[in-house]
C-alpha cells in the first residue's frame, strides 16, 4: 500500500500543467459564446467577459497554490477542507467532487466525443464509442502514471496544436462582416450590466479544471514549486487560448447567427473550411475532447483514494498498485461514469451541482485566510500573490454570479444545497459504521 504523498513515481511540471490545460479546455468555450451575444452586443465586451474569466481562475488558482504548497496531499478540496474546516466538511465536498466533480463531467464529454464523432461517421454507435474512450483512458491511467502522463502530455499537446491552427486557420477566411473591438460607452455599460453577471455564469463553468494539479500534489515532483506554477501557468495559457478564440468565433460569424446556437465552433468552422467546415469541426472537437477525458480520469479517483485513507469504510478505495496508481478507485470512477453515460439522464443533475461545486471552491480559497490566522506556523513555500486582494476578488466576484444563478436558477440551486444535504447523510453513516465496527471488536466484559 501506499499513499498519496508517498507515490514511487512523481510526475514532473509539464504533466501537471497539461492536466490544468486538458480539464479546462473542452467544448464549454464552443458551445456557450452563442448564449452569452444575447446578453451582450459588444465585441469588446464579449471579450473582456472571457478576461474577467480568467482573472477570477486566476485569482483562485493562487490561493490553491499556497494551500497545495503548505498542505501537499493529494486529494483536492477534500484534503483541504478536512485540514482548514473540519473532516465532515472535507467528506461533504469530497463525495459532491469523486461523483458530480468528475464522473459526471467525464461521461459528459464522452458523450460529446461520441456525438462528435458519429456525425462525421454516422455508422457507430455514439454510446459506445463514449464508453469506449472512458474505458481506455481508464486502462492506461489505471495501470501506470509513467505511462499515464506520457499519454496525457501527448494527447494535451495535441489538443493545443489544434486549437492553434483553428486560430491561425481564421485570419485566412474572409468573413462577410467586421467588427471593433475597441470600448466605448456603450460597451463600458455593458461591462457593468446584469447581462455580463449572467454571462459570466457561463465563462466560469467553462474556465472549471483550473485547480486540477491540486488532486496529485502528492505525487508532483517538488510541489512547492511545480503546483504553483502549473496553476498560474496553465490557467494563464488557457486564459490567452479562451480570448483568442472568442476574437476569431466573432471575427467570422455574425453575433446575430450566434444568438442561441449551441454550435458556434460549427458555425465558425463553415467559415473558415468552406463546405467540410462541419466535418472538420466535428473531428477536431471530437481530438480535443479525448485529452478532457483523460485528465478527469487520471484526477477523479486521488479524492476518493484520500478519502478511503481516511475512512475505515470507505478504506478499500485506497488500494494501490505497486505504481501508487489507486485502481480501486479508478475502477468505481469507471463505473460510475458508464452508468452515467447509459443512462444518460445526468445532465440537470450537473447544472445542480454547478452551483456546489463553486460553492466548496469559494470554501477552500476562504481557506487561505484560516491557514494564515489560524495556523501561522505552517511552513509556506509560496504564498499568493497579492494577498489579500486576490483571494477576497475570487470570494467576491463568485459570490456576484452565485446571486444570479439563485435568482435565475432557484430550483437547482435548491438541489444543489440538497445535494450537500445527501453527503452529510452519507458522512454521519460512515461515522455508524466505525462505531459499530469498533462495539463489535471490544470484548465482552467480565
């Protein structure tokens, strides 16, 4: 057996960038440009939108990389949160991130890479060829983390070669319409109306996966170092990839065919491919989408691997391979996801857990200050960068799309508090088990 921070194989600072890259870029920032030109007329606000985005990821990403450097264990927020609040705190976020954090979230993009693909091979069927991907991707992250990270830096790599051709591919089209990007009054309003607060709701869902390198802390070589700079650096490249990419869907589509279409990068494709422009977009969202599948796979079972280490009943979830590799772990995520993706009715439960997830992300940034208050003596390797703005813009700014999306959403934000509701249960019946585990091995007395 072993442990998180105790892993025989490390991974080194490109892997753990490209897994913070893979998690955030997948079909959010081609699907949800279409929702956000109904609230926004101005192409200056379109893209200050995707800015402020990146601003409140990165704003995040730097509080994490003080609390991974200062409490390095795999594990995520559950980690976190147990250490800085208290443990049935860190089992509530941790069973909400194991199952709607990643599970879910891997059987949606399998799903799309299913769709995807059988649009441009009508033939096979979408089902399977999501399973499929699930399945394979869990085979390698199951079997070797040498291995694994030698498939995930490919595959991310590939994934920005894409994207990158998509944008130089773009200044070659000749678009029937043009557009000014530069502010004026009008654009300056919007940047301050309820239409962007909405919007925004939309940008930070597709910015989610910037603290991805926190759930394999432990098994980052140097992580004080390298978890630091593979938060910042991958949610910086990311940032600039998102405005760059919202610049071209602009330049070569107009917003009023935009408005409510989910697929932009289609649209956008036609444009700059001609004829095959659907064909084309279809197979490289299709690529993109396999390296999202592999980075959630590899980082979903380290929070049910802490959690197991620290749970009697949930113990053989800890189980390791003589890699560290948690394949117990990795076995129920694949579960989970399959059942997820046969049954297909998973989709509203992850608009619930939205609202949650931010919920236990604003939690674990809140954590910074309790660290510094309460536990000063902590060794602190790196500590965020403009303390204690950040932290406070990242609180306060979540908070602002949190009013909106209860005001707009009651119902799932409901759901969403339910959801936190269901994981308390399910900690107080772990707690059951150990007392009674523990009646059953006292002796009798005399």
């Amino acid at each position: 057996m072993t442990t998180p921070d105790q892993t025989p194989v490390k991974v080194g600072l490109v892997t753990a960038t490209s897994l913070v890259v893979a998690s955030m870029v997948g079909t959010g920032i081609f699907t949800s440009v279409g929702f956000q030109v109904q609230y926004l007329d101005s192409p200056f606000a379109l893209i200050f939108l995707w800015a402020v985005g990146g601003g409140m990821a990165l704003c995040g990403a730097l509080a994490y990389g003080e609390l991974g450097a200062a409490l390095p264990r795999s594990g995520g927020e559950y980690h976190l949160v147990s250490e800085l609040y208290h443990p049935s705190l860190g089992f509530i976020v941790g069973w909400i991130t194991a199952t709607l954090g990643f599970a879910g979230p891997i059987a949606l993009s399998a799903i799309a890479f299913g769709d995807y693909t059988t649009a441009v091979f009508p033939s096979l069927p979408s089902n399977h060829l999501a399973a499929g991907i699930v399945v394979v991707c869990s085979a390698i992250h199951g079997t070797s983390i040498t291995w694994g990270s030698r498939f995930q830096n490919a595959v991310t790599g590939l994934k920005l070669l894409l994207i990158l051709f998509f944008i130089a591919a773009a200044f070659w089209a000749t678009p029937a319409h043009s557009i000014e990007v530069l502010p004026d009054a009008s654009a300056l309003g919007e940047v301050v109306s309820s239409g962007f607060a909405v919007s925004l709701v939309f940008v930070t869902y597709a910015y989610a996966g910037w603290n991805s390198a926190i759930y394999i802390v432990g098994e980052i070589r140097n992580p004080s170092r390298n978890m630091p700079l593979s938060l910042v650096g991958g949610t910086a490249l990311v940032t600039v990839l998102y405005v760059l990419l919202t610049l071209v869907f602009l330049y070569t589509v107009p917003a009023g065919e935009m408005a409510g279409e989910v697929e932009v990068g289609y649209l956008s494709g036609r444009v700059i491919f001609g004829d095959v422009g659907g064909q084309v977009m279809s197979i490289f969202i299709a690529l993109i989408l396999v390296s999202s599948v592999s980075a959630m796979v590899y980082l979903g079972p380290r929070v049910t691997q802490a959690m197991g280490e620290d749970t009697r009943a949930l113990r053989w979830l800890a189980t390791t391979n003589d890699q560290g590799v948690p394949v117990n772990s990795v076995l129920f995520q694949l579960a989970l996801a399959l059942a997820f993706i046969y049954t297909s009715t998973f989709e509203q439960v992850l608009i619930y857990a939205g609202f949650t997830l931010t919920l236990s992300m604003m939690l674990t940034v809140a954590g910074v200050f309790v660290l510094r208050w309460y536990r000063p003596e902590v060794d602190r390797p790196y500590t965020t960068w403009g303390y204690p703005v950040t932290p406070l813009l990242f609180l306060g700014l979540n908070t602002w799309v949190l009013l909106y999306v209860f005001i707009d959403r009651p119902v799932e934000s409901f759901v969403g508090l339910g959801v936190i509701g269901v994981g308390a249960l399910l900690y107080l019946g772990s707690r059951w088990f150990i007392l009674e585990e523990d009646e059953a091995e006292t002796p009798a007395g005399p």
